[in-house]
C-alpha cells in the first residue's frame, strides 16, 4: 500500500498539529501520523492549562515570535470557535537578579513591553493568597495567561482536516528514508510517500532522527491539582494570575488559578528525572509530592490542602534548553521541530507556521534562526 502527499506531519501534538493546520489551510496534501491517539496523556501536550506570556525570561530573541503566536492564537480561536487563550496577568517571583525576573526585565526592556515591577508586600496586598520571602519580587505581565492544550490541538486537528488533512492516529512511524523525489515513511500497515516529511514528535524525536545525535534527554515531571485549603475564591481566575516562582537557583514552581477541573494547578519547573519516554514511569507515587507541597506550604498555604489529582507528562530537553527547528543537513525535504525543553507549547502556533513556511518556500522568518541546530555542533551525543 502507498499514498503520495505534498507533506506528511510525524506527531500530532502541540507543534504537529498546528503545522498540520497550516500546510493544509495553504491547499497542500498533508498526511497526519501519530503512535497514540487524538489528546493522548503520554507526552507533552495534556494537563488543561499552559502557561503563555511576553517577556520571556529564557531569551529575548523568543518575543517576535510570541508576538506572532499570540496573533494566531488568536486567528485560531475566532476559527475554532472555542476559548483557547484567557489572559490572566502573569507574576514572575523571586530575586531581582535571578532567572525568572531578571530574565524577564531583559526581554521587556528590550522589546518595550508592558510591565510592573512589584516588591513583596505589593504582592501580597494584591493576591493576599500569595507569601512572597524576603528577597522576593516580581514582574507583572498584564497579557500573560493561559492556553488549553487539549482544545488547542484538538482545534488545530479539526481545521486541518477541514482544509482536506487525513490523520491518522495509532499508527506510529516504523522507519523513514530519502528518495530521489522526497522522503518515504514506514508504518506497520503501509508506506506513505511524500515531497517533504516533518517531525514532530517531541520526547520520541530522538529515535526517529537518531542519526543526527541531538543529544536529548527526556525529562518525567509531575503536575498537580490540590484543594484550597481555605478562601477558594482566591483562586479564581480575576483575582489569582499565573505565575512562576523562583525559590533557589536551581528550583522553580509554577501555577494556575483555578480554571475547569477540580483543584488548583501547580507543578515543579524540571525534575531532574531523565528516561526513555517508551518506559519512563508514568505512575504518581507519593515522594513525587514533597518539592510541591514544601514549596505551597511556605509560599501558598490557603492551597495546602488535599490532593485532587495528578499526573506525569514529559520535557524534551537540549543541551542549552532552546527549542530545535530546522531541516536535516544531508536530506532537506525532512524538517523537524521539537525538543522544546518544558516551555514550547505557548510556541505552537507560530511555530506551525514557521514550518509551513520551510516546507512551501524553503525559508521561514529570520526571528527563528537562532533555533537551528548548528549552533548545538559541539554538543551531540
């Protein structure tokens, strides 16, 4: 059995799904592939809410491109039909000179975005649920908020397939291979033939192009839903912003105000707990917990209360931690993009284009440069 297609799109989660959209609104034969099915729990893209906003504090070369993502997650949504960013304002808490706000101060100046810098005890006046140490202050970022992952990737499948994509789910990708006219992809059931192929299968990237040595480490993390533990009212979404919390050098946390499930989101930024994601643990056990609730305990205690649920999601990781996107050296009718090292998801709109635009045009927005691999050279495994 074989098929011809313009594109053939290998992981339909969060990056897969939005280059999907994008290849097929611009008329091209696209074929979906992936080895779980529609809004699976087994990779990057589940938990109901993630974290988007402007000054980024990884780097300042990310805000042209969330400023175009923020436009198409936009475009998206009035498409879609359905709510899939709600700005909440966002707080960045911790040092003045530490990772989160003064990596969030460089790219705000930088860029002249909008911003409030607020010391503790502002803090505390505005969001009384919140105990700031000390030595903590924070940025406060008015268009930061939230995404729903499972809507957003569920809407760009649905307009893809509006627009004439055939997905194909349970189907995981076997082997693929350069041909004189494109890239074949191998499956249990068939061999799919087309022009140009994308990967975009995030933990499992590595051993689809194993040949190029990217040198990831798939990362397991725990996210949590806890009860308020008194004045659940301050969670809610109008008086309770996202935020990300730097507590010591090496540890962050991160949270939500309470949205559509039971509980209140929080998670711990990098776990340190690296695996192959086909056998990594994806069971919650009890000392997964402890950094969490230390960390609520001093900083969140009304949320201090009983556990509503959890569950294990993955980070693929580069060495310097910024994402990958670029075609293969030797066969340049592959491109892939992934390994987005736990802050891409907020990315997938725009980078969905970006990817359109390198299988259409051959080039995609110079703002995306600096996420080529060549600069990870002396890096691979």
């Amino acid at each position: 059995m074989s098929a011809e297609y313009d594109a053939i799109v290998v992981g339909l989660g969060a990056m897969g799904s939005a280059a999907a959209y994008q290849l097929a609104a611009r008329g091209l034969r696209v074929l979906g592939l992936d080895a779980h099915g529609p809004g699976h729990t087994l990779g990057s893209s589940h938990g109901e809410s993630r974290i988007i906003r402007m000054a980024y504090m990884e780097h300042p070369d990310y805000v042209p491109l969330l400023r175009r993502a923020y436009e198409l997650w936009q475009e998206v949504e009035s498409q879609a039909g359905v709510e899939l960013l709600r700005q909440t304002g966002g707080l960045f808490v911790g040092p003045l000179e530490g990772h989160v706000v003064g990596g969030s101060l460089r790219s705000a100046r930088q860029h002249d975005l909008s911003y409030e810098l607020l010391d503790g005890a502002e803090v505390r006046r505005r969001y009384p649920a919140l105990h700031p140490g000390p030595d903590d202050v924070a940025l406060f970022e008015a268009t930061a908020g939230v995404l729903f992952p499972e809507r957003c990737i569920e809407a760009h499948l649905r307009l893809a397939t509006e627009h004439g994509a055939a997905m194909r789910h349970h189907e995981p990708v076997r082997s693929w291979e350069a041909t004189s006219g494109g890239v074949a992809v191998l499956t249990d059931g068939a061999r799919y033939v087309a022009n140009r192929v994308v990967f975009t299968a995030g933990a499992w990237i590595g051993k689809l192009l194993a040949d190029l040595r990217l040198s990831l480490k798939p990362e397991r993390q725990t996210v949590w839903w806890l009860h308020p533990r008194e004045r659940s009212e301050l969670f809610d979404p109008a008086r309770f912003p996202i935020y990300i919390w730097e507590v010591s050098a090496d540890r962050s946390f991160y949270g939500f105000p309470h949205l559509e499930w039971p509980g209140v989101k929080v998670g711990r930024h990098h776990s340190g707990e690296y695996g192959d994601p086909d056998t990594i643990s994806r069971e919650v056990v009890a000392a997964d917990e402890l950094a969490v609730r230390a960390f609520v305990r001093r900083h969140i205690p009304a949320l201090d209360g009983d556990v509503a649920s959890a569950v294990v999601c993955l980070y693929t990781n580069t060495p310097d931690e910024h994402f990958l996107v670029d075609r293969h050296p030797e066969h340049p009718s592959v491109i892939y993009a992934s390994a987005c090292s736990g802050h891409g998801f907020k990315f997938a709109s725009v980078i969905g284009e970006v990817v359109a635009d390198l299988v259409t045009t051959g080039s995609a927005t110079p703002a995306a440069d600096f996420l080529r691999a060549e600069r990870l050279a002396g890096a691979r495994g």
